[in-house]
C-alpha cells in the first residue's frame, strides 16, 4: 500500500516546480496544505525529489507493477487444499 495518495505526490510535485526546484518548500507548503504537525509526516525532500524523477521519466509518480508473474494469492480455499494434501502424505 502506498503511504501517499497520487493527490499528494501530485501536490508535491507541482510546489516543487513552483517554487524554484526547492523540496524544502514544497514540503512546508505540504505541511500546511494537509495541516499536518509533526515533520515525520510529511514525505522528505529525497522522497519529493524521487518522485519529480518519476514524473519526469514516466508521466506518473505512483509505483509500477512489478514485472512478471503475478504472486499467488493466500485463500481459506487455497490452504484447505494444500492442508489435506499434507495429512493425506506428510512425507512429500
């Protein structure tokens, strides 16, 4: 899950441009913006500055998908089938 909604990071990006190519700005403007009181809230300036890196290189800040096959998903389904395939031959 991402700790920063695409709003944010969006907002973040563009105080960045805005103001001068400055993360500390855009960090403080996003400390009032989203009325947050403690700084450990809020992203850091390397955090902002990746994702005007990401931005300028795909068009988006958000993470891509990583490549290959998708994981499996863990189902009550899932682990009731793999549990009788161990009680019917533990040794395997």
């Amino acid at each position: 899950m991402e700790r920063f909604t695409g709003e944010q990071r969006a907002f973040c990006v563009k105080a960045y441009y805005k103001n001068g190519d400055s993360g500390t700005i855009a960090r403080r403007l996003f400390r009032s913006k989203f009325n947050l009181h403690d700084l450990n809230q809020c992203p850091s300036e390397s955090v902002i500055r990746s994702w005007v890196r990401k931005f300028e290189s795909s068009g988006s800040t958000l993470n891509e998908k990583p490549a290959g096959r998708p994981r499996s998903i863990r189902t009550e389904e899932n682990v009731s089938v793999v549990t009788v395939s161990v009680r019917r031959d533990p040794q395997q």
